[in-house]
C-alpha cells in the first residue's frame, strides 16, 4: 500500500473543541464497573486520574460507523487508509485534579504525523495533544499515540516505539521483573469490557464482538482497553499511596491483554527522584504495558 505521507502533513495543527459538565452519574458507574463499590461521588468531590474518560464523550451515529465500529476517518483524526488502530499510549502532566460538578473543556490538537516501515509492515502514528481546563485553566495537558498499521492473519507481540518513547534510556522500558511493591490480579470477563465500552462511548468492536474479533482481526479473544488498564495502574498506585500527589503519568503498550486470562497490575514503590514504575503483566508474567509515574516535588510519601 503507497501511504501519500506528504497529504498527511496537512492535518497538522488541526484542533478541535468539546466540553463536558462534570456530573455524578458516569463516575459513579465507573466506580461500580471497577467493584469500588464503597464509593460515593458527590459534588465536589475529586475525579481520579484518566477517569475523565468516561467524558468529553463524541457520539457519532450508528449508520456513519466503519466496520469494525471506529467513527469515520476523516473528521478530526486524517483519512488514514490503514485498517487497523490500536492506542499505543499516553504522556500525562497534572497541574490538579478535576472535580465533580465542574464543566470542563478540552482542545485537542494534531502534534505529529510520522510514517514509519516495521516489522509487521507501513505505520502510521499520529500523536495528539489534549489540554484538558477547568474553571481555574489548563489542569492537564495529554499526548495521545494512535498508531494505524496493517492487518495480520495472526497478532504480533513487537512493541509499537513511538517518538517520544524511542529511547533506551527511558526507564520505563527497563523493567524487567515481575516483583512489585503493590499488585492486584484482576479477572476480566466481556462483561467488565462491556460496561467499559459504554461508558467511554468506544464501540471498537474487539472489546466486545468475539466473532469479529477472531474472525476479522485475528486476536484469539476480546481485547482488554488500553485506557482500562492504564486507569488500573494510576488507580493502584493511588490506593497503595493515597497521600502521594501525582505530577505525571506515562504509558506504554506492549502487547494485548485478552479476556481470555487473569492479568495482574503491578505497581512499585516511587524511587529517591519521585518515579514510580508501573506494569500489567499477563498469566504467562509477560508484561504487556508498562508505565512511569511522577511525584510532585513538593510530596514524595510514595518513595521507598
């Protein structure tokens, strides 16, 4: 497949806007979908990390949806001819939280458009910027890498290496044990990644379709949400460390994660500099996502 690169670079610079008020109800669904049955979202409360994405949702009619149910290419996102789009990971910088009963905006904006020629064949990653404002300004900023590549008659397990991430000196690339500090182990089921679909509007049809997703795509079982799991990993870290205010956050997919097995969510403690390493690791102890997580300078309680 020719990919016309040079169209491509038109899409730079583009943005778009939405908003979103704040209210109870997603949130506290999202509690129950997670078992955090304890908790009671109110007005005023704070939103965890990455929870804001059962927000800022986009419906798009049923009738405009491509075949594997991703909104149209073309809008927002560039009319990239690749068939399948995977969220490769995120880079996140926290100014504060959000809180329940504000309105929100995010502008959201094209940053780069790189072609690039792997194993598996062409891909495409096209990294957008979010800055994410409440009443008070920006509260956080995200860098979003979509990577579009193409199909396979059967799933490859090469790490996507985005830009940003293409550096042996990173250290969330060099965790290599399955030790943690803190870990839970978390079944999931196509009903956990149901609930989950609909609350983040995602109507992906890997997360719930399993004849689709054998048949079509190639994966031997539905696909666990990246997103999903990063809210895991931020999540444990705050439950192991609640006192521990959360400057930044940065995840990285390695592999899917199926509904097939058990996967546990590992998180360690924050080393003498503020950074915490993070992980999922599958049934087999493979890892399959890796994270790092900074602490704000003034607060360092989640050190070792």
């Amino acid at each position: 497949m020719s990919i016309d690169t040079h169209s491509l670079q038109q899409w730079l610079g583009k943005t778009k806007l939405s908003s979103d008020l704040l209210t109870t109800a997603p949130a506290q669904a999202l509690a129950q979908t997670l078992d955090a049955v304890d908790v009671d979202f109110q007005a005023g409360s704070l939103l965890p990390h990455l929870w804001h994405w059962v927000y800022l949702l986009e419906p798009v009619a049923t009738a405009e949806l491509s075949a594997d149910g991703h909104p149209p290419k073309g809008d927002f996102l560039p009319p990239i001819e690749l068939p399948r789009r995977m969220w490769a990971g995120s880079r996140f910088e926290f100014n504060r939280q959000l809180i329940i009963g504000q309105e929100i905006q995010r502008k959201s904006t094209i940053k780069h458009i790189v072609h690039k020629q792997g194993r598996s064949g062409e891909l495409i990653i096209v990294t957008v910027v979010h800055e994410i404002s409440d009443p008070q300004g920006i509260a956080f900023t995200e860098e979003q890498d979509i990577v579009y590549r193409q199909g396979a008659s059967s799933v490859t397990s090469t790490p996507i290496t985005t830009p940003e991430q293409n550096s042996t000196t990173n250290p969330v690339s060099q965790i290599t044990t399955c030790e943690a500090d803190h870990f839970k182990t978390i079944t999931p089921d196509p009903v956990l990644l149901f609930r989950y679909s609909a609350l983040t509007f995602n109507s992906h049809r890997i997360h719930y379709d399993l004849d689709y997703t054998r048949q079509v795509e190639a994966y031997p079982g539905l696909v666990v949400h990246g997103p999903l799991l990063a809210s895991l990993l931020i999540g444990l870290f705050q439950e192991s460390f609640p006192d521990s205010p959360i400057a930044s956050f940065s995840f990285k997919a390695l592999r899917p994660v199926f509904h097939l097995h058990s996967f546990t969510v590992c998180t360690n403690k924050a080393d003498a500099k503020g950074v915490a390493r993070l992980w999922i690791q599958d049934h087999q102890g493979i890892e399959c996502m890796q994270a790092q997580l900074g602490l704000k300078s003034n607060d360092r309680s989640g050190e070792s």
